[in-house]
C-alpha cells in the first residue's frame, strides 16, 4: 500500500488561494485565535507544554517551557519568528509562508497572547523574496479583517506583526544573532547568559520560534493537545514536515507523524531513487546532522530519539538523498566549503578550523590527500565542536565525522586512487 501524508500543517497547500484569508476563514482560520483570546495566557502555555511541542528550528527544545521563561509583568515583551531557514536542504518554513501565511500570523498572535507581546517580528530569509510577499500581503489582509492591531476579536488585546528580510547570512538563523541583525547590527551571536527569554531583542524578554513550531500552535489550541498527541511518538508529538531531496523521484516537502521510518518517505513518499540506482547515503537533518546515515540506516523512525540512538540528529528533517554512484567526499567538501563561508568570524576555533578543514577536504576529494589527513581531520573537529562561540562550530563537525568515519573507506579510495573515484 502507498504511503499518505499526515496533513495537519500542509492541509490547506492543495487549496485554490490558500495564501489568502478569505480561504482561511472558510477554512476554520482564526477560530483557534477567537478561543485563545477568551482563555488565559498561562492556561494558553499549559495546553502547549502538555502537547509536549518541540521547536521545529532543529534543537527540539519544548516550545511550552520556552514560553513559561517569560516574565509577563514586565512588558514589554517580544515575540520573534525565526524564518531564516538557512540550513542547506531544507525547504519547509518557505513553503509554509507562501502556502498558508495566515496560519503562521495566527500562530504569532496566539503565542504573544500567552507572553503578553504586543509586537512580533518575523524574520525572513532576504532570497525569499516570494515568501516575504505574500507574508506582508497576509499582514495587511489581516489588519483589514482585523485579526491583527487593536482590539483583536473584542478582546482588548493590540498587536502587530512586522516583517523584516535577512541579507543572506546562515548565522542569522542563530538566535542571537539573528537579534543583533534585527536590532541593526552585524550578525555575530550573543554570549549567553543572559539568555533572550532574560533579555532577547532590545534587552526585553524574547521568545523566539521557528515557523514550523508556530505554525503548530493554531491546531493545538483548536483541537486541544491531546489530539496533538494523538500523532508521532510519546517525546516526539505531533506532525513533521520532511524536506526530500537530492537522488529521489518526486522531491519536496512530506508532512508525517514523528516516528515515521525514513524508508517510507524515501522510497514511498518521494518516490524512491532515481535511474533505478540503489541508496548510498542521506542526511536525517539537514548539512548539520552528525554524520549522514548510510543505507543501513534506512529503516530509523524519523523522531528525535530514534535518530539520536542510531547516532545522528534529527535537525532540521531535511532529508538530502545520494544515490550510490554520488561521491559523499565531494558532497561533504562542498558542506565544508559552506561552513567556511558562513562562519561569521568571532570566535577562533570555528572561523580558523573551518577554513582548514575546507582545503584538506578539498585536497582529498582532488586525490591529493594523504593517509594523515583523515586523522588530521578528525584532530581539528575535535577542537572545534564544544568549542566555538555557537553552534555553527559544532555544525561544520558534521561532514568531517561523516567522511573520515562513516564513510572512511570511500575517503581512502580517494587517496589510493589520486582522485575521486565516482564520475558524477
Ligand atoms: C548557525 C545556526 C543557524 C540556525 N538557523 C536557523 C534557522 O534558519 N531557522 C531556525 O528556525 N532556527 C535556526 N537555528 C536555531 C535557532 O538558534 C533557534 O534555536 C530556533 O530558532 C528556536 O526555535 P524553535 O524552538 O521553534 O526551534 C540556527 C542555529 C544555528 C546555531
């Protein structure tokens, strides 16, 4: 039998103008906004931690307890969408935007409800120029149907929704970065403490999520977090937009219940590999999940505990697929050169390391590298991740791992062979 989706978020993608409020009202839109606002902002929180809500952003941090951080009575207090979505293979915050913006702003609104917030900022990734479009469209339509400004539903509760674009730096997902950018400022992380739930975007209490996270929060509140939990697994609730691509037939965005195994959303889902060739290796989540699983791995379920116990993360769910002729060398060295290029270059151990670690990759993908160089590589990872300023350091550890461990016969072959054995 064929795989289906679990359409909970991407329910209302098919829909002729889903984009637009008109379809989203006759859609049952803002219904879940209308109850929040007649329930108190704690009992708001509450429904959210008992759905057991986990960040979609690739940390997995429970959404609930990030809310209860925030000290209401000390306004003003912010609310910040996190739609830099900057993580290489990943694809779901942008569709998300374009196809049905209006459940993210109502997600926005119920979230600053339960943290008192009065202004929300969604920050958007500066190439996504069509998504940004129709989000501000969706501003305005909600402000002229008054489900955003004053007084929304008759409640007494304001607020606003600003849209702000990104210029194309992957450190700008990072949260605290990403507040310097929105503050004006050069996008280099924060130390912590103090955290942004302490002081976040203009040193008030921030909260920040991730579009995918907020998104969730209109269906809890409608259906109530038991029906949440009802989908995917006890510590994983709930519904997960996988990002495909790469080797496969049918790439894109699949939304299942958490738990579900990879092989279903590889071969049956996305159609399985292309050309009739066989499997060789995919990223559980995205460029950043260490290391990428070979085909043994292909029947994991995809939650984050299954995930970690076979020896990865979960991440973002962006599933990056290769084929078995693919060079997972060279597809590493291209990740390194990423990590390279990204790192903002505040701190040592990530800006040198990084840099490094691109020309060995690149000298052993060109058959120039040497036997040393796979422990070399492992060497300066080992003094980078746990050891940078934030976790890009710890991202750009991925490919490394993936190459001169899972995948170390392959490196060799690159060395024995003075070159890079595969052809495509
Ligand atoms: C280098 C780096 C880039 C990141 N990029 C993103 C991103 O593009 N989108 C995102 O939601 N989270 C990103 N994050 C994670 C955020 O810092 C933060 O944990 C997340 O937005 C929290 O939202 P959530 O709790 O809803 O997952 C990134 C983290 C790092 C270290």
């Amino acid at each position: 039998m064929k795989a289906a989706q679990t359409r909970v978020l991407t329910a209302r993608w098919g829909d002729r103008g889903s984009h637009t409020i008109a379809a989203s009202l006759a859609s049952g839109g803002y219904e879940a906004l209308r109850k929040a606002l007649a329930t108190p902002p704690a009992a708001v929180t509450e429904m959210v931690k008992v759905a057991g809500l986990r960040g979609r952003g690739g940390a997995g941090f429970p959404t609930g307890v990030k809310w209860g951080f925030i000290k209401r009575d000390e306004p003003p207090t912010y609310l910040v969408c996190n739609a830099d979505e900057g993580e290489p293979g990943t694809f779901k915050d942008r569709e998300l935007m374009e196809r049905d913006p209006h459940q993210l702003i109502e997600g926005m609104v119920i979230a600053s409800w339960a943290i008192g917030a009065a202004e929300s900022y969604v920050y958007c990734r500066g190439e996504f120029a069509f998504a940004a479009r129709r989000v501000e469209r969706a501003i305005s339509e909600a402000y002229e149907r008054g489900t955003l400004g004053r007084n929304i539903f008759g409640s007494g509760f304001d607020h606003d929704v600003i849209l702000h674009r990104g210029a194309g730096a992957y450190i700008c997902g990072e949260e605290t970065a990403l507040l310097e950018s929105l503050e004006g400022r050069r996008g280099q992380p924060r130390v912590r403490p103090p955290f942004p739930a302490q002081e976040g975007l203009y040193a008030r209490p921030t909260v920040i999520n991730n579009v995918e996270t907020i998104s969730c929060v209109p269906h809890i509140v409608a259906n109530g977090p038991e029906w949440f939990r009802k989908f995917g697994t006890e510590k994983s609730p709930g519904t997960k937009i996988f990002s495909v691509s790469g080797d496969v037939e049918r790439p894109g965005n699949y939304e299942v219940p958490f738990g579900t195994p990879a092989r279903v959303l590889i071969e049956e889902l996305a159609g399985g590999i292309t050309g009739g060739r066989k499997l060789k290796a995919y990223t559980p989540g995205g460029a950043s999940s260490t290391p990428v699983f070979g085909a043994s791995k292909l029947d994991v379920n995809m939650d984050w505990e299954s995930v970690q116990a076979a020896g990865s993360l979960l991440g973002t769910g962006a599933m990056m697929v290769f084929a078995d002729d693919a060079c997972v060398v060279r597809a590493m060295e291209r990740f390194m050169r990423f990590y390279a290029r990204e790192s903002c270059g505040k701190c040592t151990p990530c800006r040198e390391g990084t840099y490094w670690l691109a020309q060995i990759m690149r000298r052993l993908e060109a058959g120039q590298g040497r036997d040393e160089d796979l422990d070399l590589m492992m060497d300066v990872q080992a003094n980078i991740g746990g050891r940078s300023f934030c976790a890009l350091g710890d991202f750009a550890t991925a490919p490394v791992i993936s190459v001169a461990k899972e995948f170390v016969d392959e490196a060799r072959l690159h060395i024995r062979n003075k070159g890079c054995p595969f052809e495509r």
